[in-house]
C-alpha cells in the first residue's frame, strides 16, 4: 500500500480508525471512507445535493490521517485545486452532481490534456439544470463521456450498491493512478442515501496503485512522453527540484507549448486514446447473471442493475430464460461482451433511469436483427422488479408469437 511515503505510520492510522468489521453506513459515505483507503489525502469541493455528505465525510475525517480538506467558492474552483493538489503528489478526489459536473468540464479536458490523476465523483441527480435536487437519476451517462470538449479518452465507473461504493472508489484511484486519467465514478442520489452494511477490510486487504514516476532526471525531462513504451508516461511532481511545464495548449513531450505543429497535436491526441485502448481489458470490468443460456438478455448500470437482477431471478422462476449483464466500467463500455452475449438472444432489454442514453452504446455493438428495447423512468424514483419483470414477460410473450408465426 503506497500513500505519499509514509506506508507504516498511514496504515496505523487506518486500522485505527476504522477497524475491520461490518459498518451501516450511506453509500456517499462509503465513497468517502473508499477514497481515505485508496490512499486519497486530498479533497476540495463545494456542498451540492445528493453528493454533500461525501464532503462532510472527507472534512471530519482526512485531518484524522494528516490529509488536506477544503470548501472551496464553486465548482470550477473545486476541480481547479484538484488538479493542483495531484501535481504535487496528492491523490485527490472531489465530488458533485449534475449542474456541478457540468461546471467543471472545462477543467475536467485539462486534466485529460496534462494527464493528471485524480478522481471525480458524480452522484447523478434529475436535471437539466437544477431539477430535482434530491432525487436520484442516470442521466450523466454520455456527459460522463463527452462532456468536456475535443477528441479525449476517459474512464467512467459506476457502483451498485453501497458496499459497491467503497471498492468502486478504490478501483477508480488505482486506475487513476495507473493510466494518469481523471476517472469519473458515476453515482446516483438513491445509492448515494442509501443506507446498508458494509464490510470494512484490513487495509493491508486493500491493493492499492501509486502513479510512475520518474526514475532520474532524464525521464523526467519528458513527463508526456512515452518513455518506458507503454504510453504512460512518469510524472515529475512539483517540489522535487525538476523543471516540469504543464499546459492545457497542445504540448510537444517535454511539456512545452506548440500549438501550430499538426504532428505534434496528432501525435499527443493518439497517444492518450492509444493508452486506454491498449488496456481496455485490464480497464473493463462486468458481472454476469445467468447469461449462458439467456434468450432475453437485460443490460444494465448503476441503481438499475439491482431490480434488474431481481427481475431475472422472477422471471427465471417462471420459466423465462433471462440473464443479465451490468457494466462496472461504463466508458470504455464492453460492447465486444455484450454482442458476443446477443447472439443467443432474441431481445435485449436496457432498463435505466432516464430516456435512453446505455442504450445507445448498446445498439452500436450488437447485430441489427435482435430488438434492443429500453426500460426507461424518470422523475427521481427507481424503477421496480415488478416493472422490469413486466418488459420480460412482454418480450417472451413477443417471441412466442413469432415463433408461431
């Protein structure tokens, strides 16, 4: 486990503080105490609904393990500090919701374009704009993605449950950290107060990943090179006597501004999607339920994905070969797994909570031949086992009639 250098003294505290043992607590809490695991020791962000108690959490406890918290005046500020914070070595998080995401996009691509680690937490609520702040919603899919302007890679993860929550977190820092990319974990209000029990481990349990960095002063005259061939670069940080530039204009490897060469602007562009598409396995993670033989496959993320799999458990009691498959990493989304599974399936249901936006990505990878149909609610309430139960019988009832047809 590698925090900042002081291994020992930082385990000490975690087992300290927070023994092993089952825990009841909200899933912002669990993001938060995630966050403090994964070695996080820096946050900055502004109190917005549903994602303050997260803030409240990291201000009670990061001072507890000698980290850094700050309320700062809006959400552009919030994402601004970050950034800074994991320059100097800091593994950094900050948390909002949907009109706070929205306002720290424009930072969000600076981070992608200067490679800087960090974490950002979107606890999606309705919109647009302010909508309905206390209601949860799934409607951050595709900003989650393109949200930020121009041709950039992301990783986007998002929890089930609250327990979920803890190791989402935890895997979204160890990705950060790996692949030096901002990933974007994609909450929602209902998970996010939703109160269970969690298992806490012993943090020598936990697996925790630290950013490369340079191994002399040579490597470090290239922090956006590719200088081990892996296309992940080391990352000089400041305040350890290197001369390190960083600028969101395009950049030659050395980091210094150019931004009429079109090589040098293609060359950098290709390098950071290259990263993630060159490690999208070790990058993708699914779980799968009774997919072997499922003739009507449901595809689902986030708060959806449970009444989804208890709509397959019923619908298996009756007969109905259901199955299902939730994306835990959303982008880059598992399209490859999700087609080869079609070809078994005479329809493909996509419950969520909006008006379609999964689902898209579904239709892209699969062949046209099979229906792909939406489960869709929106209005801040989750959907139910009985409403998604519902779709499948309807598609199996569907099938049963072209078949006699």
């Amino acid at each position: 486990m590698i925090i900042r250098g002081d291994e020992p003294e930082q385990i000490g505290l975690l087992k300290r503080l927070y023994p092993k043992g089952n825990y009841f607590m909200q899933g912002d809490e669990a993001i938060a105490y995630g966050a403090l695991f994964a070695g996080c020791r820096f946050y900055a962000g502004y109190p917005i609904t549903p994602a303050s108690e997260i803030a409240e959490t990291m201000a009670r406890e990061l001072p507890k393990l000698k980290g850094y918290y700050i309320q700062m005046e809006d959400e552009i500020g919030s994402i601004a500090a970050v950034v800074g914070a994991s320059w100097t070595g800091l593994k950094s998080m900050t948390a909002t919701s949907g009109p706070g995401f929205s306002l720290m996009q424009e930072n969000l691509g600076y981070a992608v374009f200067t490679e800087t680690p960090l974490v950002l937490v979107d606890v999606q609520r309705s919109g647009p704009s302010t909508g309905q702040a206390t209601k949860g919603a799934q409607g951050d899919f595709f900003q989650a993605r393109w949200g930020t302007h121009g041709d950039h890679p992301i990783i986007a993860v998002s929890p089930t449950s609250v327990e979920d929550s803890f190791w989402e977190t935890i895997r979204a820092f160890n990705l950060s950290e790996k692949f030096r990319i901002p990933v974007i974990l994609l909450a929602d209000g209902i998970i996010g107060h939703t109160r269970e029990q969690i298992r806490i481990p012993d943090p020598e349990e936990v697996e925790i990943v630290y950013r490369k960095l340079p191994a002399n002063e040579e490597e470090a005259k290239y922090p956006f090179g590719d200088v081990h061939g892996d296309l992940i670069p080391p990352m000089p940080l400041f305040g350890n006597g290197y001369f390190t530039h960083v600028t969101g204009s395009t950049h030659k490897e050395n980091g210094l501004r150019d931004v009429y060469t079109p090589e040098v602007h293609d060359r950098l562009v290709r390098r950071l999607h290259k990263k993630i598409e060159a490690h999208e396995k070790e990058i993708q993670k699914w779980e799968e339920y009774y997919t072997d033989d499922a003739e009507i496959l449901l595809v689902s993320w986030g708060v959806s994905a449970r009444p989804s799999l208890g709509a397959v458990i019923e619908a298996r009691k009756k007969g109905i070969r259901a199955g299902l498959i939730v994306p835990k990493t959303v982008h880059p989304f598992p399209g490859k797994r999700i087609k080869e599974l079609s070809k078994k399936a005479h329809t493909i249901l996509v419950p969520e909570m909006n008006l379609g936006q999964m689902i898209l990505e579904v239709q892209r990878f699969i062949r046209e031949e099979v229906p792909v149909i939406g489960v869709n609610k929106i209005g801040g309430v989750p959907l139910t086992v009985e409403e998604i139960l519902k779709e499948i019988e309807s598609s199996a009832e569907r099938s049963r009639h072209r078949s006699a047809d």
